[in-house]
C-alpha cells in the first residue's frame, strides 16, 4: 500500500468564511449515494452534546478512520474517537479551508452517484467478485483522493474533485489537476477497487516490465468497459495533445522498449517508472505521456481480447495471464508491423 502523504494547503487562499447550509444533495434513489460525512463533520462543533453523541455513534467507522489518517500526520494526538478528538479535527485547519471550498465550488453530485451506480452495475455481469463498498465523503489533506478500508467502506475526499482549474491545485502538475474532475471519480474509484482487490502478486524473480504493463493495462481495460468510458485517455488520464503523441509513437515506444531491453527487465523500476502517474514516461522520451506503459498494456489487452473473445474479464487480472509471455504472442499484438 502506498503512504498516505500530505496534501499541501498553505498555498491554498480562500477568502473570507463560508455559509454552512443543510441543503445536502440527496436524491438519488437508483444511484451508489456517497454519504456526505465531509459536510457533516465540519458542522461538528456546533451541534448539542445530544447530537454529537449521535454523530459519533452514527459514523462510529469513518471517525476512527479519519482520526487515525489525523493522528497519523499529527504526532502526539489521541487516535480515540472522543468527543474532544472529533471538535479538534472539526476545527483543523484542513477541514476549516477545504469544508468552505467544497461547499461553495463542488456542486451536485447526483450524476455521478448515478454513474457509479452504473458502473456497479455493470460489474455484476463482467466481474461478479468485485466488492463495492459503502462510500463516505470526506475532507482528505493527502494526496490520495480515495483510501480504502478493507472492502468495506471507501473514504473519498471531496476536495480533490473541485475541477482542474482551482484555485486549490495552484501550482500542481497538469497530469495531476486534469484528476481533479468529479467526474473522473467513476474511474478512479473503479480502478482503486480492482488494484485492491485483485493486487499484482508475482514474485520479484518473475515480475517484468511487461507483466506490470499487462496487469496495469488490464485493470484500465476493465475499468473502462465497467465504466462505460468511450475512450481510453480517460482512464489514462491524458489530454488531446498527449492522445495523438501516443498513437502517433506506438511503434517507436515499442522498439524502445525492445531495443533497449527494458520489456522482459525484472528491474522492478522500469515497470514502476512506465506505469506510475507521472508528467512524463521519459525513460521511453522526454515527449511520452506520464503511464504510456499502461496504455501500451491496454493495447496489448484490446488486441488479446479481440482474438480470443471468450475470456472473462476476471481472467485478465490473474497471475498466471499478466505473468505469462504468451500472453504477449497470443495477443498478436506487434505495432512495428500495423495491425489496425
């Protein structure tokens, strides 16, 4: 599991205080309802002492969780879901400056409530196994938008998804801000379920880079059909520009790769370095898209799907499918010689 790191605020200015109000969208009676804790946590300190009892009873889960995630980055504060614990955290600087923003710039989230309905949906049929938890809101000052709780519960922080050009990602990387969509949450949640739940388990001895292009090709693969994503830059996370360099360099990232014998390397770098979210793959060329390893191990995938069409989904994130090299020559896939 990656560390949960901090979010950086201090560069974060939003002026004056912001109105807390009850009108919490809630109608979504067919759709995977996010339980809005993060509003109702910075409400916290002014509640009675009967109603803080009840919040406290009622998120019993959630507040030790984010008290443990508070603790964490706080040394020497109690992880106890007390009383005192939980109006300190209220009145943190975090939660004080992202609960303004996220009640003032969020907006609706009915749509996309709808959409992870969907996707759950669609995941019935294509990968039954797959756990959906309960999904809370909440205020995170860490870089990770979605932290996960067992399959059970997921913690999603709202103020990473207030769009790309807020003033609370100034000074963030564009590959980071274009994440910074609500409307990338379907994906993104999709993605860290399937990471979670079905976690790439070869050996060091037998990891390669292929093998992690082809598992992390496979769990964007999945996530785009479970969520009905028509393209696959989406998932990617990529812009126009970087679509067409991709699509247009897939033979030379290719042969680089071979060329410079990277592809069945069990230097575990190399497969960190072509599928981690990053501005750049510049181990392949300084212009590459940050994960071009991954969608180069989509295209891998489409074309092993295209041709044996009979195998499930589930199959595709198993060890003995992503550390397989047959994989690679069944799929037929080669770019060096044009295919489609």
């Amino acid at each position: 599991m990656r560390a949960i790191l901090p979010l950086t605020i201090a560069a974060i200015a939003i002026a004056g205080g912001c109105t807390i109000s009850n009108n919490a969208d809630t109608a979504n009676t067919e759709s995977m309802k996010i339980d809005r804790y993060d509003l109702e946590v910075s409400a916290y300190p002014a509640l009675d002492s009967a109603s803080r009892a009840d919040f406290l009873m009622a998120y019993a889960d959630v507040n030790r969780l984010v008290l443990q995630l508070y603790a964490a980055s706080h040394p020497g504060v109690s992880k106890d879901a007390s009383d005192s614990m939980m109006s300190e955290y209220a009145r943190s600087r975090g939660v004080s400056m992202f609960g303004c923003a996220i009640r003032e710039r969020l907006g609706a989230t009915d749509s996309i409530e709808a959409a992870l309905g969907e996707a759950a949906s669609r995941s019935r049929s294509m990968i039954p196994e797959l756990k959906w938890p309960r999904l809370y809101g909440i205020i995170s000052t860490y870089d990770q938008a979605i932290i996960l709780s067992g399959d059970s519960i997921a913690l999603i922080g709202m103020n990473h998804y207030l769009g790309p050009d807020d003033e609370a990602y100034e000074g963030f990387d564009n590959y980071r801000r274009r994440d910074k969509r609500l409307a990338a949450l379907p994906a993104q949640l999709t993605e860290s379920l399937l990471y979670s739940q079905w976690p790439y388990e070869l050996p060091d001895k037998d990891a390669t880079a292929l093998s992690r292009m082809l598992y992390d090709g496979a769990v964007a693969w999945i996530t785009m059909r479970i969520t009905g994503t028509e393209r696959p830059e989406e998932i990617i996370g990529w812009d126009e520009v970087q679509t067409k360099w991709a699509e247009a360099n897939e033979s030379n990232a290719w042969e680089a790769l071979i060329n410079r014998k990277m592809l069945y390397s069990t230097d575990e770098d190399y497969g960190m370095r072509l599928t981690q979210r990053a501005p750049a793959t510049s181990m392949l060329h300084p212009d590459a898209p940050g994960r071009m390893g991954t969608w180069l191990g989509m295209r891998i995938i489409d074309a092993y799907m295209k041709s044996h069409p009979d195998t499930e989904p589930r199959q595709l994130l198993q060890k003995d499918f992503y550390g397989n090299i047959k994989t690679l020559v069944e799929s037929g896939y080669n770019p060096l010689r044009r295919q489609d």
